[in-house]
C-alpha cells in the first residue's frame, strides 16, 4: 500500500510481488506509487543485476496515486533474477523493493508414448510421462498426431495413462506424440520424442469391377479391369490373381476335361493377355484381390476366343471300303475344329496301277462336302489302281491340315474277301 507523501518529495512505492511467468511469454511488473508524478518525473525497472528497462507505461489512479507498468519480452530462463522500481527527479529518487521474476519452463516427456496394440484402424497407446523436461505441475495431457505423409495433424485431450486412436487409415504410419500442459499463460510445451508405428492392413472394400476384353483373337484374349486405388486395396502389400478355366475334348473319345490357372497380375497393372489359348472356346474368367488380411474374388465372367484354322482330321478316324471300280470314304471332324467347320475339301488321284494301260499319275480331282457329310463315294474308279486321298475341313478361316490316304481298288474277278489293309498307308500332311 502506498504511503502519502508531501508535495516536493519524491513518490512512494507501495510492495513489488513476484512475476511467474511461462518461458516465451511476456512479463509485466506494476509499480503502485503515491505522491505527484511531474512529467520530468523518470520511471525505471532495475534488475540485480545492473540491468535498466526505461520504457513505463505510467497511468494515474487518482490525483496522488498512479501505477508505472514495465514489460518484459520473450522471457527466458537467463531473464530470471530480482527486480524493482526505480523513480528519479530533481525530487529526489525513490526505490520499491526487489521482487523476482520466476520463469517456467513448459513441460515436454523425455521418452516417446509406447504402442500397446495396433489394428487397421487403431492404435493404443500408453501416454509414457514419468519423466519429463521442464517444470510441473501438469494440468494437461494431450496426444498429437499425423500421418508421416500428411502436413496435417490432430489433437486429442487425454485423462488416463493409455489412449485408443480411432478413425486411422489402414496400413498406415504414423507419427504420435504426447503434449504437456502446465499452469499459466503458454504453458503448452513442445511435443515429445514421436512414436512411429504403423496400422494394419484391412481386408479389401471388395472385388475388382469392370472386367471386359479390350481385344479378342482365336489365341489371346487381352483383358482390362478398373484401376487399383487405396481405398480398395487397404493396405499397400497386395496381390491382383487372374484366374481362367476352360474345357476341352479328352484324347481318344474320352470325356472333356476342364483346364484351369491362375496368373499373378503385375503391381499396379489393370490389364493383362491370356496367351495359347484353345481357338474358338468359352473361356471364363475371374479376378481376385488379397492382401495380408483377406481376399475378395469377383465374378466370373465369360469370354469367347474367335475361330482359327481348323486342325487336322484324325489319320485313324479314316475308314475306307475298297471295290473294283468305286471307293466308299468315310471320317470323322477334327478333334480341334476350332470353329465352325464349313466344308470339307477331298482329292483324289491315281498314283499307281497294275493295269499298264493306265496313264499314271492320273489328274488330280476336287470334291467339295457339306460340313454335314463326312463321307464320299468315289465312283468310276480303275480296277488295281491305287489312289492318293487328301481329306480336310474348313472353317471361315481357311482350310486346315490335310489328312492323305492311299487306297488300292480292287482287282476285277479276286475275290472280294481280301485283306483292306495290305499296301494302304495313312498319313497327316501339315
């Protein structure tokens, strides 16, 4: 409390209190003085050290008693020390007494939080601050985090010694620090040694979509799908399969058998060739998208190869019934007709006679046949005459591998029970 003094003395201060004050923020000292303040009247902060801050601020209470405020900027620990209120005039000089300036220092945790647990769109952690930097008490808890690859960050109030991170992104990292608060204006110190520490990665949203052929041959499918994002993978270790099946005829009239495989998709792609595929088949084809966590397959979609050259009929499936001046030709469709087959083309021609009166080789004759008609009657025939066959089919491709057969008329008056096979040979020509 100040005291009141007589006009030609100088002013009396009235107590100085100490000043708390956080590090990094502004402390302010106010002299409370009774008597007259001239305008020549000179105000000033003297620190114990020697230090002067002239600078006041001066405002009158009433006309005996005003209050000089001084400031002190930015504090730091180094500005902690004594200080007091100095007035001098030609009065004469007037002191207050010495208060301190205490600064604070606002708390940070020396070690970072510790992971308890992790899912894919959790963490838990244990807030870890026994020890900390800086001075207490500590009023306040909170956790700030990030992901590392974000500018962003949030923060979270805290009351236990554990906390549970919601909302986070799958198989993410992220950066987790802890936030100290103590008492005071700026009382909030820096954040702690960060936790690093990544969340699991979920199962995928769901299948790939938008399967469709961007290009159709008779060997080669070339397939396309929609393109892979994050927010369908959930995690950043993924596979893309594609896998196919298709049926085919089994060897020797047996049943069909169903070939099936599956092929891993290069990282990133979204479209893929299916290559040595069976012409003219439905080939059908599913996609699926795993990850650590699961796996989602998508439909099955459908997709037929265009048709090819047919291959070539069977030397076996040729079956023949020899007279003297007519042949009876029968055969069955290729194994691989790898299309619709459109006719069949069969040549014939004499290669070899026991008559020397025959001219050989003999012209070569066509004959075309509906795809329907696998068989054929050559008539007006030499007796002891062999003939070279060529039998193949066709499909809107063109002609495919010729089947070749030599086949020997009968002679006129031997008997008809003679061995078919002697001196026939069968072949596939490519």
């Amino acid at each position: 409390m100040g005291l009141l003094i007589t006009a030609n003395k100088a002013p009396h201060f009235s107590r100085l209190g100490d000043e708390e004050v956080n590090a990094g923020q502004n402390a302010t000292f106010q002299c409370v003085a009774s008597g007259r303040a001239s305008e020549a009247e000179k105000f000033l902060l003297e620190r114990h050290s020697g230090d002067v801050i002239a600078t006041a601020l001066v405002k009158h209470l009433s006309h005996r008693r005003f209050v000089a405020s001084f400031q002190v900027d930015s504090v730091q620990r180094n500005d902690q020390d004594l200080y007091r209120c100095v007035t001098q005039s030609s009065r004469g000089s007037g002191v207050s007494n010495f208060a301190e300036l205490i600064v604070k220092v606002p708390p940070s945790p020396i070690a970072p939080p510790q992971l308890l647990r992790a899912g894919s769109t959790y963490l838990i952690i244990q807030l870890n601050t026994n020890s900390i930097l800086g001075d207490g008490p500590i009023i306040r808890k909170e956790i700030e985090y990030r992901a590392s690859q974000s500018p962003w960050s949030e923060v979270h109030g805290v009351n236990m010694v554990t906390y549970k991170l919601w909302h986070l992104d799958p198989d993410t990292e992220y950066h987790i620090s802890v936030l100290l608060t103590r008492p005071g204006e700026g009382g909030t110190g820096p954040p702690g040694p960060p936790l690093i520490s990544r969340t699991k990665c979920a199962e995928p949203t769901r299948a790939l979509r938008g399967l469709t052929a961007s290009e159709i041959q008779s060997r080669q499918l070339t397939l396309q799908w929609e393109t892979l994002a994050y927010n369908l993978t959930r995690c950043h270790t993924y596979s893309v399969s594609l896998c196919y099946r298709y049926a085919t005829a089994g060897g020797g009239g047996g049943h069909n058998t169903t070939v099936r495989e599956c092929l891993a998709v290069e990282h990133n792609a979204s479209r893929f060739t299916l290559r040595d595929l069976p012409a003219y088949h439905s080939i059908r084809v599913r996609l699926a998208l795993a990850n650590p966590e699961g796996k989602k397959e998508g439909r099955e979609v459908t997709f037929q190869t265009e048709e090819d050259i047919p291959g070539g009929i069977a030397p076996e499936s040729l079956t023949f019934t020899p007279l003297e001046d007519m042949i009876f030709l029968k055969w069955e469709e290729p194994v691989e007709p790898n299309g619709l087959i459109t006719q069949y083309e069969i040549s014939y021609q004499s290669i070899e006679s026991s008559d020397p009166g025959i001219n050989v080789p003999g012209p070569r004759r066509t004959v075309s046949k509906l795809r329907n008609e696998t068989y054929h009657m050559f008539s007006n025939l030499h007796p002891g005459t062999t003939y070279l066959i060529s039998v193949r089919a066709r499909t809107t491709k063109g002609f495919g591998q010729t089947a070749l057969t030599e086949i020997t008329t009968n002679i006129s008056g031997l008997c008809r029970g003679i061995d078919l096979g002697k001196g026939t040979k069968t072949f596939l020509q490519h």
